[in-house]
C-alpha cells in the first residue's frame, strides 16, 4: 500500500483526504499571508521513501546517492509535472498524488 502525504506548512492531509479543492485553498493562504507557498509531498511504500519539495520551499538537503527505481520514477514524474520550481500548477500536483499513490 501505498501511502501520500502533502503538507503545508503545519496543516497535513493524506491520500485520498487530498484534493485540488485544498490544494488551491492553501496556495491562495499563503498568497493572501504573503508568506511562500511550499508544501511537502512525501510518498512511502514497500521499497521507497521520498519526499518531495514543491514550491517556495528554498533548498533542501540531498537524499541517498542511489535511489530505488521506484524512486526514481517519482522524480521523473515530479520533474515532468513542473513540480520542482519555485511555481507550480494546483491540478499538477492533484495530478503528482493521484499517480503516486497507485503505485505499489
């Protein structure tokens, strides 16, 4: 099973609990707050772990030097999604978790 959580700032919903409904909603707090927009994604499952940074979340420490191809495909995919800037689209990221959590 695999699991999907996104995390803005200290508010954190997971799997199916994430929708683009609050994923806009929490871009636009953040826009209004004027403080950056960055949310955490992290996707667990039997062999792999990673997490994921998306937005304004300045940078971050590196992971393990040899990822497991399932890892390495989140990135890719994350990549692909324009996830990995300082922008990124709300569907996109709806898009990131609906793949990521069917894979098992």
């Amino acid at each position: 099973m695999t699991t999907v959580s996104v995390s803005f700032g200290a508010i954190q919903r997971m799997n199916d609990e994430i929708t683009g409904g609050w994923i806009v909603e929490q871009q636009r707090a953040r826009e209004r707050d004027g403080v950056p927009v960055c949310a955490i994604v992290r996707v667990q499952g039997p062999g792999f772990d990673v997490t994921l940074p998306v937005g304004q979340c300045g940078s971050g420490g590196g992971g393990r030097p040899v990822l497991t191809p399932r890892e390495q495909e989140l990135i890719d995919l994350w990549r692909r999604l324009h996830l990995d800037g300082p922008e990124f689209s709300p569907g996109n990221l709806q898009a990131f978790v609906k793949r990521a959590s069917r894979l098992s």
